[in-house]
C-alpha cells in the first residue's frame, strides 16, 4: 500500500491498538514497523533519486531529519489523553489527503505557486507530521513539490521515498532510545514491511493504482470514523 497508494499505516496502526497496545506505543511501534518497508523501498528507487526544483537532495536531507526529530520528540512529551483526542483529527487529514490524491494535486497547482524557500519551510512542516504521526505524508509532499517542479510525479518516487525514509529514520531512533517501543509487536510486522515495500516499489510501475487507492480511501475512511466514536 505504501509503495503503490500510501496509506500504509491505517493498518498497522489501528492493528496495534486494537491488541491492547496505548495509542503512543502503538504510533511509535508502528513506525517502526514501517521503516523498514521504506528503506526497501528507497533501496529499490536508488537509481532514481534527485532534487526537487532546483533543491537539492543535500537540502532536503538535513530539513527531513530535523522535522522528523521534533514530529517525534513532540510526540513523546504528548499527554496520553491529547494524543487520543487529536488522533482521529490526523486521521482525518490523512483520509482526505488519499482521497484527493491526484485530483489535490491538480487543484493547488492551479491557484498556488510556492518557491525554494516556501518549499524548504514546508518541507519541514510535513517531516515534523512525519515524526508525529505520518499518515499519507508521501502524498502531501508530492503535492507540496508539484507547486515548484511541474516534473511527472512518478518520476519524484524516488526522492519521495527516501525524504519520508529519513524522517521516519530519526523518529525510529528518538522512540528506540525513549523505550515507548513494544519491540515483539514491531518485529512481527517488520519482515512483511520488508517484502511489500521492495516489491511494491519494483513494481509500482506495472500495477493499476486505481483499485487500491479506493480500497485504501475506504479503509482509512473507517477506521477515521472509528477512532472518532471513540474519542468523542
């Protein structure tokens, strides 16, 4: 789902909630999870990665790994009680995002034009909602960069794979060396992650993402309302 649609998390996420783990430990463990889905991934795409606009890969690396660091730091200092109130809000944000998909894209491009350094403090932005939670962030930044870089979107897969890698990456780091991972739970998923994330990537390409993409808008769709009747 990542590879191919995004949305990966509505999975595992709620999967890990729903056997007994707290929300916090649940997010945190299900980046964890998920990381290594996307280093396949990146590994995968390696032949393909470049800047975004003029940007360098140079720039973005270091404005990825700072937002991820304070998303994940800004989680864990999150009380339990607020985090569980502005999950379904995430939730919903992310949903609406996968259920724009291309049609979003097409839409800012055609009233919003943004230049390097917006690009940069953006690109910042979406890291830090990376490191916090993450939900269909692979689809928000490409819609940030087509704002810059009218280039064909499947040619920003690459690039986009590795910025959100390197995000994850420094908030798979802060929450191992903060201890809120249940590390049983995250090994379990983390050989699946592996296989779908490289060979969704390998053939991304090949697959009709039509199908998947309304399978994964109605499962994000309601597990959203879920999390809202029990929040509220």
């Amino acid at each position: 789902m990542n590879a191919v649609a995004a949305g990966g998390s509505f999975v595992t996420f709620p999967a890990l909630v729903l056997v007994g783990l707290p929300p916090i430990a649940a997010n945190a463990t299900s980046t964890v999870a998920l990381f290594p889905g996307t280093l396949a991934s990146t590994w995968a795409y390696r032949k393909e990665l470049g800047g975004i606009g003029g940007v360098s890969l140079w720039t973005l690396l270091p404005i990825s790994l700072a937002g991820g660091l304070a998303g994940a730091i800004l989680l864990l200092v999150t009380p339990g009680d607020a985090f569980d109130r502005v999950m379904p809000w995430l939730l919903l944000l992310a949903t609406l995002t996968l259920a724009g998909g291309r049609h979003l894209d097409d839409w800012l491009r055609r009233y919003i034009r943004i230049g390097r350094t917006a690009l940069l403090v953006i690109q910042f932005i979406l890291s830090v909602y990376g490191g916090y939670f993450g939900g269909a962030i692979s689809l928000m930044m490409l819609a940030v960069w087509t704002l810059l870089d009218s280039t064909e979107l499947k040619a920003m897969a690459a690039t986009r794979t590795l910025l959100v890698s390197t995000t994850n990456g420094m908030a798979v780091l802060c929450f191992g060396v903060a201890g809120v991972v249940w590390w049983p739970e995250a090994f379990a998923m983390m050989a699946s992650t592996i296989a779908g994330g490289y060979f969704g990537a390998r053939f991304a390409l090949y697959l009709p993402p039509a199908v998947l993409r309304i399978f994964v808008v109605l499962l994000s769709a309601s597990v959203t309302a879920a999390f809202f009747l029990n929040a509220y």
